[in-house]
C-alpha cells in the first residue's frame, strides 16, 4: 500500500513527449557563466588592442594612418582576439563606416533600441547556448580626429574616407556620444 502511495504521489500529470516535441533543457547556471565572463574578456582583450593601436597613431598626428587601423589592423585583431579567447568578436555601429561591421541581428536590434539613450546600459546574456556580450563605445577625444563634423576632418582624412567608404555614415559625431558598440559571444559548453 505504502508503494502505491508513494507512485501516485511522484506521478506526473504532464505527459511524456512524444517524438514530435522538443523538450527544453535548462543549461549549466556554471557553464553559462564561464561562457559570459569568456565573451567579457574577448571584449576587453579586443576593445584594449584596438584601442592601444588607434591612441598610437593618433598621437603620431597622422589622421590617415589612424583611419586606416581600423580598416587593416581591426579585423586581424578580431581574429587574434577570435582564436586566442575562442570566441567571436566584433564592432558595429547604426551608423556604419564599413558595411562588414554590421554585426549579427541581435547587436542591430540593441543598436536601434538605444540610439536615443544617452549611457545606455550594455548587454550580457544567455540565448539558445550562446553567451552575448555588448559593450557601448562612446565618442572621445580621439574618436573626433575620423568621426567628428566632416567640416572638422582633415583634408587627408576627408580624402581617404571618400575614398575608402564612399558611403561612410560614421562623421558628424559629438564628444561622449554613443558611436556604436563592440560584442562577442561564446558557445555555452
């Protein structure tokens, strides 16, 4: 009797699935976590050389050299970043420079939901085994020298930006303005 009870009372009511469903299965609270803080440090690993590399140049007074880092040096960065960390890495804005930099739907979708925040917050969560990590990038001091008011752009710089993107999107910013955002994911294991 006291077996009977004690099925009746562990039984389900929900019943089983059948082949056709899926069935949810919650991931590792730990294995999350390790993924998001893998996606933090592609964050700071990638944001850190870039922006080691654009201050370098900026400081040698060479407003086409500086430009050009982010058109040569960032994506070999990227993947530096990439196989170092295991991660995937990268940098977007809603106003492009470099149409490859559009980034995935999920970082457009948060670029277009805080355009008009002023320090909106970043972004760091869990969906459907991936870790995703967000950072904003706001415009400083240095960022006016190749995104600034065309107006205050360098005649080389203007040059070269013309040239190399001719539909560049990316001047007519302010000091602390949001510029755009840098993001990584990393698989849940």
């Amino acid at each position: 009797m006291l077996l009977l009870l004690t099925l009746a009372c562990s039984s389900s009511t929900e019943p089983a699935p059948t082949a056709l469903e899926t069935v949810d299965v919650a991931t590792d609270p730990a294995a999350e976590a390790v993924a998001l803080a893998k996606a933090s440090e592609g964050i700071k690993a990638f944001g850190g050389a870039l922006k080691s590399k654009l201050l370098e140049e900026v400081g040698k007074g060479d407003a086409v050299v500086a430009a050009s880092v982010c058109a040569q040096d960032a994506p070999a960065i990227a993947a530096r970043v990439a196989l170092d960390k295991g991660v995937i890495v990268g940098r977007s804005s809603s106003k492009l420079r470099n149409p490859e930099n559009a980034g995935p739907d999920w970082v457009q979708a948060w670029l277009a939901d805080n355009q008009a925040e002023v320090r909106p917050a970043g972004l760091s969560e869990v969906v459907d085994g991936e870790a995703r990590v967000l950072k904003p990038l706001y415009i400083e001091g240095p960022c006016l020298t190749c995104h600034g008011p065309a107006e205050s752009l360098s005649d080389p710089a203007r040059a070269f930006l013309s040239e190399r993107y001719p539909d560049d999107q990316a001047t007519g910013y302010s000091m602390g303005e949001l510029r755009g955002a840098i993001w990584a994911t990393a698989a849940v294991r």
